[in-house]
C-alpha cells in the first residue's frame, strides 16, 4: 500500500481521518469494499441463533394462547 505505519496508526487511533481515495487504498489493501470498514460489526451467530429461537418460542406461546382463549360472549 505504501503509506506510512505513522499515518495508518494515528487513523485506527481516531487522531486523523483518512481521505476517501485512502479510504479506498485502505479497503483494496484489505480486500473488503470501502462500505464494510464502516460497517457496525455484526452480531455474533450464536447471539442471532438465540435470538431468533426466543422470538420463535414468543410467537409460538402467543399463538398457542390464542387458539386455547375462551370465547368471549358477543353483545
């Protein structure tokens, strides 16, 4: 990449932002595309395995309450 290990350290230390063209430079050097160095890291698979057994469970109760409710008298 050719830049300085100075520059690259102080822009991972917040102290200077790089341009865009070292932005691009940076993400090539990397083999990523220039969006996924600003990418919220993403959860972690376990955490959204969990997740999404929870809101299964959720709407499985829900549902199953539903269906079981007695009916309620019309007026």
């Amino acid at each position: 990449m050719d830049t300085a290990t100075h520059y690259i350290a102080m822009i991972e230390g917040g102290k200077n932002f790089p341009s865009a063209e070292m932005i691009e430079r940076i993400a090539a050097a990397l083999g990523k595309d220039s969006a996924d160095l600003f990418a919220i890291t993403p959860i972690q698979q376990d955490w959204k395995e969990a997740i999404l057994e929870d809101i299964e469970k959720l709407i499985a109760d829900r549902i199953f309450a539903l269906r079981n409710k007695p009916e309620q008298p019309q007026c």
